[in-house]
C-alpha cells in the first residue's frame, strides 16, 4: 500500500483478540522487481508509485515461482520506462546470425557444466549422497560432453548431444539413488518424474524472472525451438537443472519426501548456490558481449 508517501508492505494480526498491524517500508528507488505472492494484495496508489520509480510488477506462487504460465502470471510494466536498452541490443546484435545464434548455445551448455563442477565439488550434502565431481562415471560424462559441444555443427546436433548427457545424468542419479528401471516420463505419478516436472517449472520461474528484469523477450532462443513463444526460457534454466533439480529430485524420491518438501529443499538450493545470480551474470555476459561486438 501506498502511505505518506512511501510503499509499505502491511500485515494485519490478530493478538489477544485485537488487530494489530506491522509495516514493512519498501525502498522503490532501489527495487527492480517485485513478485506477489498467492494471497497478497496491492492498491492503485501502490502501483502509481511503483511504475514511477520504473519497478517491475509481477504475480508468482508462493516462494516467488513459478513464473512462467502466461494464464496465471500478469506483469505489469510501467509505460514510462526508461530501463536500460543495453541486453536486449546486445542480444539481437546476433541473434539474427544462425552461426552466432550457435556459438552461444554452446557457451550456455560449457557455462552449464562449469556450474555443474563447481556446485557438485562444493556441496557436502550432495557429495554425501554420492553426487561427487570426482566420480568417474561424472567426470566421464561431463568430459566427454564438454568435448562434443564443440564438435556441433548445428542446434539439432547440439540438441542431441546434450539429450544424451541428460539421459546419463539420469542413469546416474537412479543408480546413486537405488532406484530400479527408470524412465523419464512426463506424465508418470512416480515421485522421482514428479519432483523432476515440479523442481523444472521452478528453475523455469528464475529463467522468466531473469529475461523479464532484463527485458529480453522469451521468444528469441538460441537453442531450443524458435517457434515456440518461451524458449529462451528453457535454454537459460537449463543452466541449472541438472546441477540443483536432478540430483535432489531422485534424493527426496528415495527419501519419500513430500512436494512441499521437495520445493522447499529446491528454493534453499538456488539460494545457497546463488542460482538466479548465475542466471543473470550468464544473459548479462553475453549480451554485453553482442553490444561491444
């Protein structure tokens, strides 16, 4: 709500059968995006305020993801904005160029498997449950398609060398996990497929989050299908998928953890490993690259 000038976060409880309220000042002229929770409402003046001082406004489930169906997630963008142009140049400085398109596809995929490396050798959790770098059957798999993505001359090819790298990371994690005859499947009930659908739509979410605050616009892929409206959003979780959600899906599968669990286990990952950060640095990099080029 708007309140003497400012925007404030208010919450109304109840104590010894009195209502009492909390404000939360929110500083706007340091805020680039908000995303509203289920059950949060917010006031025109809120707005007005908000859009003047050239914030994001956006509607999330609840831990702010998902954000990626367009029938449940609303962003309102100020219509005076004056938010920097510089990613989006930079980004269709190439895009246009099929042989740059494909360079940054394979930077996105070694930039993927550098996060891989550097998370999988750190986290001691992970390692515990025998998710180590230093793995053979790990470090053979990620060599070796670290070796091919240069070798790609094409996305299709790309595409599929990458499809088989997922393929064995699955075969490694149901193996680490104890868990017999796997198959990836999207409509299967069992709870390893259904962390792994719930724990994509989240990374989908901070893929969304990034190219809107950056003001990139979902359609321009570089890897995934152009035809599709949203496909850059996939090419840039995929940065970190394999690394936080395919682990921790198998691992609270034989854990029989709950999907509120699981969620939960996911969004402290992201934020123990500065997941939306890497994200961001990532798309900023690159389009940096393509305005100086």
């Amino acid at each position: 709500m708007q309140k003497s000038g400012r925007v404030l976060y208010l919450v109304a409880e109840q104590q010894d059968g009195q209502a009492e309220k909390q404000y939360w000042n929110i500083p706007i002229a340091n805020t680039t995006v908000i995303l509203l929770g289920t059950g949060t409402s917010i006031t025109q003046a809120a707005v007005r305020m908000l859009a003047s001082a050239g914030v994001l406004i956006g509607f999330s489930g609840s831990g702010a993801t998902p954000l990626l169906v367009a029938t449940e997630i609303e962003w309102l963008t100020p219509q005076s904005e004056y938010r920097p142009t510089e990613y989006i140049q930079g980004w269709m400085s190439f895009w246009f160029d099929a042989d740059k398109r494909l360079t940054v596809a394979k930077e996105f995929q070694q930039k993927r498997i550098q996060f891989l490396q550097k998370v999988w050798s750190s986290d001691r959790d992970l390692k515990q449950e025998g998710f180590d770098i230093q793995e053979s059957d790990i470090e053979s798999a990620l060599n070796n398609f670290s070796n091919q993505i240069e070798l790609c001359e094409s996305v299709t090819k790309l595409l599929l060398v990458e499809a088989h790298l997922t393929k064995r990371l699955y075969r490694i994690a149901a193996s680490r996990t104890k868990q017999q005859d796997f198959t990836r499947n999207y409509e299967s009930v069992d709870d390893a497929n259904s962390f792994l659908n719930h724990g994509n739509y989240l990374a989908y979410g901070l893929a969304a989050t990034t190219l809107w605050v950056l003001g990139i616009p979902h359609g321009f892929a570089v890897m995934h299908g152009k035809t599709r409206r949203g496909a850059l959003v996939f090419d840039v979780a995929d940065l970190i998928k394999d690394t936080l959600i395919l682990p921790w899906a198998f691992i609270c599968a034989k854990e029989r953890a709950t999907e509120q669990e699981f969620r939960q286990q996911c969004l402290q990952n992201f934020t123990k490993h500065k997941a939306l950060d890497f994200m961001f640095n990532t798309v900023k990099e690159i389009s940096l690259r393509g305005t100086e080029q």
